[in-house]
C-alpha cells in the first residue's frame, strides 16, 4: 500500500513568500535549476536560493564600501575566529605592538572583538 505523500515544503527563509516584485522580475529572466528542496537560480557567475538573491540585490543596492573597509568572508566551520584574530592583531599592530598582558586577544573572543556586516 503506497500513499503519496505531499513535499516536503521548504525552510521559511528559503520560500518565495514575500519577495519583491523587482526580485520576482530578475528572477523570472534568471537561469533556474532544482536543487535539493527548492530552485536555484543563477546570478553574477552564482547560484542562490530566491531569498539570498534577494538580499544580495539589497546589499548591491545600499552598500557602500569605503576604502578603509575589511570583508572577511568564510563558509562555516573554515578558521572563521583564528581568521578574525588575525586581522584584529593586523590591524591593531601599531596600538598594541607586543603581546602584553592587557592585549584584547588574551582576554577577549575575536568575534567580539570584529563586527559583523
């Protein structure tokens, strides 16, 4: 005895609720495959879930770098805080030139000492 079930519908922030009508355009000209649970479309030489590319549109729009400006960019689980300390100790290697007892790395946790986006 076989039943059809229905699928398994998508995480909330992977479904194409609520998008912008000038995301659904972009989507609509956008190369599409099906990936494990939703579609994938591809954008700039990547391929996003709908939500994302709506989020780099936004960021594409509103974001401005300025020339002082560090991305660190990691995929999870890759060195992310040994990376972070690394370009805290970088950066601040003037204000604090040896590793002395009060320098923020001994006591402080490199995420907190870097900011996200």
């Amino acid at each position: 005895m076989s039943s059809s079930q229905p699928p398994i519908p998508a995480p909330q922030d992977l479904q194409e609720d609520g998008l912008t009508q000038e995301c659904r355009d972009l989507l609509s000209s956008l190369p599409t495959e099906e990936g494990w649970l939703f579609y994938v479309y591809q954008y700039q030489g990547f391929w996003f879930p709908s939500r994302q590319i709506q989020a780099v549109l936004a960021s594409q729009q509103r974001f401005q770098a300025q020339d002082t400006d560090i991305l660190l960019v990691t995929t999870p689980k890759s060195g992310t805080t040994w990376l972070k300390a690394m370009v805290f100790a970088l950066v601040n290697r003037v204000k604090f030139p040896d590793m002395q007892d009060h320098h923020p790395l001994l006591t402080s946790n490199p995420h907190e000492l870097v900011p996200l986006l």
